[in-house]
C-alpha cells in the first residue's frame, strides 16, 4: 500500500496548487492494481484525481466521506473499500 499524505502543516490547510507532476512517471508504469480512496472534504482537486486515474492503466477511484485523513474519519469505509484489492 503506498500512501501519500502532505506532512502536518500544524493546521494549515494543504497547498491548493500542490504540484503532483513529479508522481505520474512512477504510477504511468505502475505494473498492478492502483485504488486511489479520496476523501471527499480532501485537499486533491477533482482536476488532479481526474488526471491520476487517466494517467494509470487499471486505476480505481474511490471516494468516501471523509477529509483528507480517510483512515481516521471513515476507518469502516475505509476497509470496506481496501476489500477490492484483498486487503
């Protein structure tokens, strides 16, 4: 499972504007199956996820009720969603 989370900014919300590029070439070639789980009050702009599962072949996209920290606000949704991979 890899997980991307900008470090805690001490209650500052993350950068609008953050610039994602960096990560398409390693997830372009990614070689297995790629769930993005995406809280619906998070900081990903519908543009970015858009890009993202266009990007990567096989890429599912789920998104739950959640702010950015999906684990803490919706853990049983959470795991409901990683049952998609056998998790």
């Amino acid at each position: 499972m890899f997980k991307h989370q900008l470090a805690d900014r001490g209650g500052v919300d993350a950068p609008v504007g953050a610039d994602f590029r960096s990560l398409w070439p390693g997830l372009e070639g990614v070689g297995v199956l790629v769930l993005l789980v995406r809280g619906s009050r998070g900081f990903l702009s519908d543009v970015v996820v858009d890009e993202l599962v266009d990007r990567v072949p096989g890429a599912t996209l789920v998104t739950i009720e959640a702010g950015s920290n999906v684990q803490e606000d919706a853990p049983v949704e959470l795991a409901a969603a990683r049952s998609f991979v056998g998790g």
